[in-house]
C-alpha cells in the first residue's frame, strides 16, 4: 500500500493504478517531493548551506538529481552487458599450479566415488524395476 509522504494520505489500489507518480489528495510528485526533502537535508549538513537556505536546496537537489540519473544509467548500462568472462592470460608460480593440481586429483577420489554410487543406485533402480515387470 503506497502513503504520500507529505500528507500520509493512503492511496487506494485504483489510484496507484491510475496515477503511480502523485498524490490524489494534496497533488504533490512523490519523486520531486522525496527528491526535495533529501536536497533540504543535504543542504542543511554541508557547509554551502551557509551560502543561503534556498539556493544550497537547489544546489543539493541538482546533485541529488544528477546522481539518480548516473545510477539509471549505471542500472540500464549493467542489464545490456553480457554477463561472461573471457580469461585473456592468467599467470601462476609453478609450485602454485603443483598444489593446486595435487588437491584437483584428491578431489577426484570423492567425487569419483559419488558417482560410482550414483551410477550403482540408478542400476539397482533399474533392475528392480525390471524384475518388477518381467
Ligand atoms: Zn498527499
């Protein structure tokens, strides 16, 4: 259920559907609004807030805005990448590589023996069933 920020107004499921962007009741934009409350706080903790109220708001919200947009951008520019990698050269010292081989071919022994089990308990399967229907 979505609440307006300003006047904590609910909207009713139809209004969502009919405007998702502002509020029936008092007519404000959630995103101008939420955008200008964070621009206020920023302007009220930095230091050019000094400068003066209003014109420290806008400076705040012009960077407020401008991050968003570098995150959409961000957002769209990481969904039309491709997720692979492709390994160009890879570089191991020697003693390295022997360790890591050695721990690859003990690794093997358990895995081997899952799969001979695996491989076991679906023969048995299969031969029962064949019993079953002979
Ligand atoms: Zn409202």
């Amino acid at each position: 259920m979505q609440q307006c920020p300003s006047c904590s107004y609910e909207l009713t499921m139809q209004e969502q559907v009919d405007n998702p962007d502002s509020c029936p009741k008092c007519g404000i934009y959630f995103e101008k609004f939420l955008a200008k409350q964070a621009a206020l706080k920023e302007a009220a903790l930095s230091e050019s807030g000094r400068t003066g109220g209003l014109a420290g708001a806008k400076a705040g919200m012009r960077q407020a805005r401008a991050k968003r947009a570098e995150q959409e951008r961000e957002l769209a520019d990481s969904r039309s990448k491709p997720t692979h990698v492709s390994v160009v050269n890879f570089d191991v010292p020697f003693w390295d590589l022997v360790r890591f081989l050695v721990k690859f071919v003990f690794a093997t022994i358990p895995a081997a023996i899952i799969v001979t089990l695996l491989v076991y308990g679906f023969a048995s399967i299969v031969s029962v069933i064949g019993m079953i229907l002979r």
